[in-house]
C-alpha cells in the first residue's frame, strides 16, 4: 500500500535492534485516515475467507483491527495484556514477547467474545518475528474457532515471521514490506 510505504520512508525510524519506530502514524498517534484506508485494503483483501471476527493484540493493533473490521461488518475482540475484574475467572491465555519491551506479555480473551464456531481473521501492526500472531493463533485454537487469515500493517521480511506462519496454512498480507533496515536505511520492497 503506496500511502502506508510512503510514511514508513518519509517518518519512520530505524531504532536499532530490529525496532521500527512508526509513532507518529501507527503507535502512539494514529492517523485516522491512514487506518481507514488500510482496514479498507484488509476488508478486500480477506472478504472470500468470510471471518465472523477480527482478533488482536492490544494495543497497537487495535486501529487497524477496528477500521478492518468496520469494513467487514464484524465486531474486533483485542487480547488485553492485563485481565481487569470485569472478565470472567475462566479465560483463554497465552504468553507472548514483546519485542519493544523485552519481555514477556500476556494474552488474555474473554471466552465470551472468542467462541466455537467463530471464523477469525488476525490483524496486527506487525508481523515480525510471529510470536504474538502465534500467540492469537493459540488463543483462536484454544476457543475452538477457525483462523482464516492473518494481516499485518508492516512485515520485517528479515525476522522471518511469515515462515513460521505458512504452515498454518491460511492467507498472509501485509501492506508494505521492509526487507532490511540499518542505521542510514529502512528497504521496502516494491
């Protein structure tokens, strides 16, 4: 998606260490406009798999999650990290890492939003590594509900996330690519 790429170029910055700064845009402000166009791109994308759901990871998948799910007319569960005392004593949990903060995190999901039954569709801003994807996955599995597609907002190419993932056998997307990035560069493929 040329808009998504062109912001990457122009804001993004290399922080060392694989991190992506996209805060301006993505992780602590959002465009609107932007996550609008991309839930719009992954509505398209991912309409033939008919999802009932879409699932995240809080929070910054939430956006894309949101304006995806708007799009086909679905509600959007997000994994809390936190379980507050609303949810019920009985949850689907994981554990995932987080790259940005050098731990683990949980993965929470009300089991009242997350059913048997349900065709899941994951949105997240990105796909990395794939440990959280993995860990919605998990959370998808262990509600008994069918995972359809898999969507990121950037895929780092060079972590090799999406390998790990082809096995699950269901449609990847990403909207833009980055196949290297260093100090003085971040390469998005074409």
């Amino acid at each position: 998606m040329q808009q998504l790429s062109d912001l990457i170029k122009k804001d993004g910055i290399y922080l060392g260490n694989g991190i992506l700064k996209v805060d301006s845009f993505i992780n602590h402000q959002v465009d609107p406009q932007l996550m609008e166009e991309c839930g719009r791109e992954f509505a398209r994308l991912f309409a033939t798999t008919r999802p009932t759901r879409v699932l995240t990871a809080e929070i910054s998948g939430i956006a894309p999650a949101l304006m995806t799910a708007k799009f086909l007319n679905v509600p959007v569960v997000y994994a809390r990290k936190h379980k507050p005392i609303t949810m019920p004593d009985t949850v689907y949990l994981t554990v995932a890492p987080s790259h940005t903060k050098g731990v683990m995190v949980d993965l929470i999901v009300s089991p009242e939003y997350l059913q048997p039954g349900e065709r899941v569709l994951i949105i997240d801003d990105f796909l990395a590594s794939g440990a959280t994807i993995n860990g919605l996955v998990r959370l998808t599995q262990a509600a008994g509900a069918t995972l359809v597609g898999i969507g990121a907002l950037i895929e780092k190419e060079f972590e090799g996330g999406r390998e790990k993932l082809e096995e699950l056998g269901v449609p990847i997307q990403s909207l833009a690519c980055i196949t290297a990035m260093d100090d003085d560069r971040i390469v998005l493929k074409e």
